[in-house]
C-alpha cells in the first residue's frame, strides 16, 4: 500500500516581502542617506561606489490592502507590476568616504577617496564640485534645510554654497576635524581628537570636552547633541549650559545615534537592546538616569537604530540581519524583516516616515513601505 504525500502549502509572504522593495547592491551596504527633497535613496556600498533607489514606490503599500467582509482582516495584495532596479554610480578606484544630503534638494555630496567633492544624482550622475585650494576634503554635512553646506580640510571648517564651497567662510581649529554636523538653525558641530567645538556664523562660540568623536547628531530642536566616540560609549550635550553625560560600558561599538522629537528621547545601538534615554530626565548624573526599556532584551547585538520622526517609534536592525520596530519605552517589539542574514549596517526613514530603508552586510538594500495602518 502506497500512501499519498501532499506538499505542505506554502508559507504565506511577510509584510516586509509584500510591502518592500528589496535589491541586491552587489557589495555589503555600509551606510544610507535619503535626499532632502524625497526623490532618492542613496546606499554607499564596500566597493566604495554608490548605489540609488527612487524613494517613492510606485504601488504603495496603502494601495494594496484589502479588507475581507467576512472577517474584517486586512492584508496587502502582491503588486502588479516590478519596480525599477538600482542605479549605480560608479566612482571608479576613488570611491566614496562619506555622504550627505544635497543642500539643492535633490541627490547627495560624496568626498571620494582622493579627497574631492561629486555631487550625485538620483539617476546616478556623478558632476564633480569645484573645491578650489581647499586641500582634501575628510568631513561634510549639509544645513538640514538650508542651501549651504560644511565642509572639513584639516583643521579648518569651511561653510559656504555647494556648488562653490571655496567662496564660504573658513574657521580654523586646533587639529584636524574628524566628523560634522550642522544644526537646524545652521550652527555647525566640529569634532576634532580632544572636543566638540561648536560655531556659529564662523566664530567658535563653544567646546565640549569629548575625546575622538567620529560620528556627531543634533537633536531635531538643537538643544543637543550626541557623539559616537571611537574609543568607545557616546557622549551627549545639552548645548545652552554645556553639560556632558558620558556613556560608557557599551558591550560592543556605537555605530548608530537617533534622537525622537515626539518621544523626546535620545537612543543608540551598541547593546543587546536598543538603548534609550528620556531628554525629559537627561542621564548627566548616571546612565540609569531617564532610562527608557526599549524592545526585548537578547543575545544578538543591536547595530543600527532609526527614530521616526512623526511617531515614537525606533526601527532597530539587529547583527543577524533582523529588523523590528519598538515604541520608545515599551517592551513591545514588532519584527518587520524576519529573513535572517547580513547584519544590519543602515537605517533610515524616508519623507515623512512612510518608507524604511534598510542596508545589510550581505548586500540587501530595501525600502519598506508601510501604511499607517500597521501602526494601530
């Protein structure tokens, strides 16, 4: 007697397989900036070359769910159509050390290896910036709303239009300048091997004790700013008095720092678990200070982390590949990529928070769209 074996049916696709578009970049994705104007993803990928995704999905997710009648249960439809692939801007052996966002709306600024300044294109356009007798460029930010970019040589910030930068205004510092940031009302962090200095209309109007800072983030009001510090931890300064919280005994380097305008809150990755404070209680006396649990606690180390900037909300990418969202504050966790593989090198909200975009070691990149439904 013969026994009839039946396949087992399928396994119904994951909201982030329906409501994704997901390519591979050819090369591990080490970081990702969305333009200022909604019009482009840019993922900088290993190879040093650039990889650029249109920010709006053609068949968004909204426009897919259906409501069944009998039981009231939503779902996404597959889409109809495909999506357009990545356009690759290739940078040739000089590749790219650092991106920003255009302060023309549209595209990003790159630094490629030689120290020089392109500007890309959502298309994938490489138009070189003239830099003048700048020397080699090592650091940039662009206003986060206005036309001007800073730019890094050594130890001098220079500040000044994008498509001439060499005609803007130059402030020396005491040593080579490692990272920058530029706040919402244009004042400019500059982190050098022993502080954060901070200047305003080209006059240096602060320091902040903060050894090797690599990685600097202003809060979305510029009441703070935070440091990813090489030798480990993170700094935070509340800029009007110049308090500095150092926070230390991370288990594994801080790659990723995000503040939350509606949570008011401040998080970074570095631990087993988002790590997350309240800017209502900054943590200047202790770390436990304003602590906010955050996710679930577990053995795979939080790489990246991206709040988002209409809702309390983080999107957290973990080192085996997996992405989930949690409310600020809450052990609730909801996972959104559940495919396991290449940790989870960039995060980033798109526009208005409607779109996540996502770069892994393993050389996925993707942007989910995700209706607000998901969010009730």
């Amino acid at each position: 007697m013969s026994t009839a074996v039946q396949d087992a049916p399928a396994a119904a696709p994951s909201l982030f397989a329906i409501a994704s578009r997901i390519w591979d970049a050819g090369a591990p994705v080490e970081a990702l900036t969305a333009d200022r104007d909604g019009a482009a993803v840019a993922f900088e990928l290993a190879d040093g070359n650039v990889a650029l995704a249109p920010a709006r999905d053609p068949e968004p997710a909204a426009t897919r769910i259906r409501i069944a009648g009998d039981s009231g249960r939503m779902s996404i439809t597959p889409r109809a159509g495909r999506y357009a692939p990545l356009e690759r801007a290739e940078l040739g052996t000089h590749g790219t050390i650092a991106v920003c966002p255009s302060a023309s709306g549209r595209g990003v600024v790159a630094i490629r290896s030689d120290g020089r300044l392109v500007r890309i294109t959502p298309r994938g356009q490489v138009v070189t910036i003239p830099t003048g007798d700048l020397g080699r460029v090592g650091a940039i930010a662009s206003h986060p709303a206005g036309p001007q970019i800073a730019l890094a040589a050594g130890g001098n910030v220079v500040v000044g239009p994008e498509e001439e930068p060499a005609r803007g205004t130059v402030s020396p510092l005491p040593g080579d300048v490692a990272a920058l940031a530029v706040s919402p009302d244009g004042r400019v962090a500059a982190a050098t091997r022993e502080a954060i200095h901070l200047l305003d209309a080209g006059r240096t109007v602060a320091s902040f004790a903060a050894t090797r800072a690599e990685r600097l983030v202003f809060s979305p009001d510029g009441t703070y700013l935070a440091a990813a510090l090489f030798d480990g931890g993170v700094a935070l300064v509340r800029i009007a008095d110049g308090r500095v919280a150092t926070l230390a005994n991370y288990p594994a380097p801080v790659r990723s720092l995000a503040f939350s305008r509606p949570a008011n809150a401040f998080a970074t990755s570095g631990a087993y678990r988002a790590a997350a404070w309240s800017l209502a209680t900054p943590p200047f006396d202790g770390a436990a200070d304003g602590a906010l649990v955050t996710g679930r606690p577990g053995l795979v180390l939080v790489e990246t982390v991206a709040a988002h900037p209409r809702r309390p909300l983080l999107a957290i990418g973990y080192a085996d590949g997996i992405v989930t969202l949690a409310p600020i504050g809450s052990r609730e966790e909801m996972v959104l990529c559940p495919t396991p593989g290449g940790a989870v090198t960039a995060l980033g909200w798109a526009g208005a928070g409607d779109d996540l975009a996502i770069g892994r070691a393993d050389g996925m990149a993707a942007i989910a769209n995700l209706p607000p439904a998901i969010f009730k």
